[in-house]
C-alpha cells in the first residue's frame, strides 16, 4: 500500500526547528518508519541535496499536495504525534475521486472541509491556508514561486492548488458579533471558576468586600496582618483650646502657655539649655524661609542677580533673639537680610549673644523705621511679640514697625507667636510653633510645628504622652482639626 503514494507531492511540517519541507515521494519505508522526497523546498528554498529522509518521529504533520497516480483518498492531511504505527492514508470512495482531483479540494485540509456544512454561514468557517498560514513558523520567509511572474501556465496552477484557498468569497460577509455573544454562557464561565477556586483555595463567598477572606495577595500587599492605626498618639493633661492634625493624620492637641513654659523649662534642666533651643530655633525657621522664598529654584549660582530680600523685625526678649539667630542662616545661605531692632541701654544676655554673631554675617541692622526699605521685600519674619510683655505692644517703636508690615505687601512669617488671647497687631501668612502648638488665633494663618529635640522622656515628666509626629521632617504643617 506504500507503494501507491510514490510519486505523490507531499509537504512535511517537522515543527518550527527543522520547519516544512516539500517534494516527490521517492520511497516509504515501512519497517524502519521513514519517507523520502526527492528535489526537496525547504520552507519554500530549493534543497541543496537531491533527497531528504524523515523519520516519523521528526514529523508533526504530513499533507498531500497532488496525486501522480490518480487514486482518491478521503484526506488531503495526516498528522503524525510522534507515533510508532506507520502512517496510512485510506482509500476514500470512488464517487469522491471526481471532487478531490480539483484544486479546491485538495488545497483544504481535513478538519476543513468537514467543516464546509451546507447552509452554515461562511463568517463562521476558519480560513486556512493549506501550509503558509498554519506550518510555517512565525520567522520563516514566505516560500518563493517558481515559474512565469504574474502568467498562467501549469505552475500558476499549482501555486494556486498549494497557496490559494479562495479566502475572498467570505470578505464580503460581515463578523456576527451578536451571534457570537449569545454563544457565551457568563454564568457557566463564573460558575467554572468559583469551582476552581474552591478547590484551590478553599471555600470562596461573593458578599460584600468585608465579608471576604482575601486568599491571593498583590505584591503590594501585607501578608501580615497589620494592627489598627493609631492617630492620637499624644495625650496632654489638658485638652487644648484646638486640636491640629498633620498630612498623614496624626492628631496634634494644642497646649496652654504654662504647661509649654513647664516643658521647656524641664528641658533646660536637662541640658537643653536656651542657647541649644535658640540654635535650633534659628536653623527650623531658615529652612521655612528659605523653601517660602523659591529653594532651589531661585537660590542658585545663576540667580546672583536676583538676591532675595528678607526684613527682621525683633524686640529685646527671647523671640527676638530667635529671630536673629533665623537672620544669621538666612545670611550665610546668599539672602540679603535687614534687621531690625530697637535701640535699648540694656537687653537679654541671649539678644546680646545672637546680635554679635549676627554681625559677622555682613547682614544689615537698623533700629529705626525711617531705614526700613519703601519697596515691598520677598519675606517680613515677624519676631515683635512676647508671651509676656504685653506692654510692649503699647510701645512706639512697636507701633510703628508693626505698620510698615502691615503696609509692605510682602507675606509675613511670625516665628513662636503668642496665644490668641493677646491678639496680633501683624496679621501672618504663616506661623511657626516650637515643640507643641499653642492655640493661635485665626490671624496667625497657616500653622506648622518645629522639633527643638525636647526628648520624649521629657515629656512624660511633665504630664505629656508623647510620640514625635515629625517623621522624617524637622518641620511639619499643622491643619485644624
């Protein structure tokens, strides 16, 4: 029966590593499992030997592109699986021989034209190209056609037996989505799945998000259970006037002026002393001031020309010194500061301190209002006011400065002002606090807080659960809460 397929055009799909070869039958070795062809292609490329042998183990798929001896058979294709049995093609009936011997018939393959059911529409029959579409690998070059370019003759014939597989009687026929969609049973899928996961994974209940045991986690996701966040994690003795929070939602309760003055003062006792708080003080509010006046932005070796320009306005007590000591960093990082401060016949050791320091700076110093500029400046830190000498509010030369500040345009920073029972005669943009915040008054404007390095253990013994709300920062914005 080997013998009837000698002469036989045969084309051979070895997978996508030998890939497809073409030629003549030339023998079919039963015993040994092996066919020859003789003046093979190699994926359309005429063979440099004049025949090939395969055995049936290297063959995926073998299809009969033409008949030299004219007996009929039932299937133009025969898959081998990697088998031991040798291959056998059946006869078919005779009455077939007339419709295989057409180039139609035997361009298709055998699950297609099992496929070709009278009155089934064409949109739903799978065009196939009988070798190029389905046997050729996704980087083999297209075979090359031999014979007359773009003429007739008997290859153009047999290009067309092998190649075409008259795709264009379906172009005309439109896709039937609707068709297509009531095809698809969505609770036979949903159920499918579902009974996977509970084999998988254990029981798997479709109620609300709260009452599912998530089973599979995203990368980003804790296997860990994590415990309840906790955003009141400082406790004073008092509760506040107001309650402030932070960007990540940490409650921050102001403290009263006495309970703030007991904390610093236990701070002190430990070391802290006044010259540290000030220091650190003056660095805090640098670093505010200068991200207000643009950072990097503006403060650049290409930017000379442009010096910002900051206006101090100080008293003789201790914010008065926090803000020359905040004078001091804003001169050594390129910032043309003027500093203002009353002439007094005797002031504070620290006023004292901070002001010879300041000096060497090459910063300005007036103590009149006269040598204040006319012209709106970049930044007015406001550092008038006391916690305690209310009087001073009375004073002229306090008057007067607070309504060149009011009158200049320029956006006001008040460095540790008091509580809004003493009321502020320079409206603020932004107000910093130190430690913890006091209750402000609604003319302080935005809030935020300032770490001097109080330990925490000097928090609890005054009263004061405390845990740093800081984070990574040294100055954080306050919002009300």
């Amino acid at each position: 029966m080997a013998a009837d397929w000698l002469g036989s055009l045969v084309s051979i799909n070895c997978g996508p590593t030998l890939g497809v070869y073409q030629g003549e039958v030339s023998s079919v070795d039963q015993t040994s499992q092996t066919i020859s062809l003789r003046q093979p292609f190699h994926n359309g490329v005429k063979c440099s030997v004049p025949e090939v042998t395969f055995s049936a183990m290297d063959i995926k798929e073998l299809k009969i592109l033409d008949i030299s001896n004219g007996c009929a058979v039932n299937s133009a294709s025969v898959s081998s699986k990697t088998s031991s049995a040798p291959v056998a093609v059946p006869k078919a009936d005779p009455r077939a021989q007339g419709r295989l011997n057409s180039p139609q018939h035997c361009s298709k393959s055998y699950g297609e034209r099992h496929l070709d059911v009278p009155g089934q529409p064409k949109a739903f029959r799978r065009r196939h190209n009988s070798w190029s579409s389905s046997s050729r690998g996704a980087n083999q070059p297209t075979p090359k056609k031999n014979g007359v370019k773009n003429g007739g003759g008997p290859m153009k014939q047999r290009d067309d037996e092998c190649f075409g597989d008259a795709i264009d009687d379906g172009l005309d026929t439109d896709f039937d989505f609707e068709g297509n969609l009531a095809l698809f049973d969505k609770a036979a899928v949903f159920s499918e799945i579902e009974g996977s996961d509970r084999r998988g994974n254990g029981t798997r209940s479709r109620g609300t998000p709260q009452e599912q045991t998530p089973t599979r986690y995203r990368h980003d996701e804790n296997i860990l259970e994590n415990k309840p966040v906790v955003y009141r994690q400082i406790k004073v003795p008092q509760a506040g006037a107001k309650e402030y929070c932070t960007d990540s939602g940490l409650v921050v309760p102001s403290v009263s002026y006495e309970l703030h003055k007991r904390l610093v003062a236990a701070a002190e006792r430990h070391g802290l002393s006044l010259e540290r708080r000030l220091e650190m003080t003056g660095v805090c509010a640098s670093q505010m001031a200068l991200t207000l006046l643009g950072g990097p932005n503006r403060l650049t070796p290409k930017n000379v020309h442009q010096r910002p320009t900051v206006a101090l306005l100080c008293g003789p007590h201790v914010q008065g010194a926090q803000g020359i000591s905040c004078g001091r960093h804003l001169a050594n990082h390129e910032v043309e500061v003027i500093l203002f401060l009353p002439n007094f016949v005797k002031m504070l050791d620290p006023v004292t301190t901070e002001l010879a320091i300041y000096s060497r700076t090459g910063g300005k110093q007036v103590s009149s209002i006269k040598d204040l500029p006319d012209s709106p400046v970049d930044l007015i830190v406001n550092c008038l006011d006391c916690h305690e000498n209310t009087f001073l509010m009375d004073q002229p030369w306090y008057r007067a400065a607070a309504d060149w500040a009011n009158q200049n345009r320029a956006p006001v920073l008040s460095i540790d002002p008091p509580v809004s029972g003493q009321g502020l005669a320079v409206e603020a943009k932004w107000s910093l606090s130190l430690c913890l915040p006091l209750a402000l008054a609604e003319g302080a404007g935005r809030v935020y807080l300032c770490d001097i390095g109080v330990p925490c253990h000097v928090f609890q013994e005054v009263g004061i659960k405390y845990h740093s709300p800081f984070g990574c920062k040294f100055v954080i914005p306050l919002h009300s809460a």
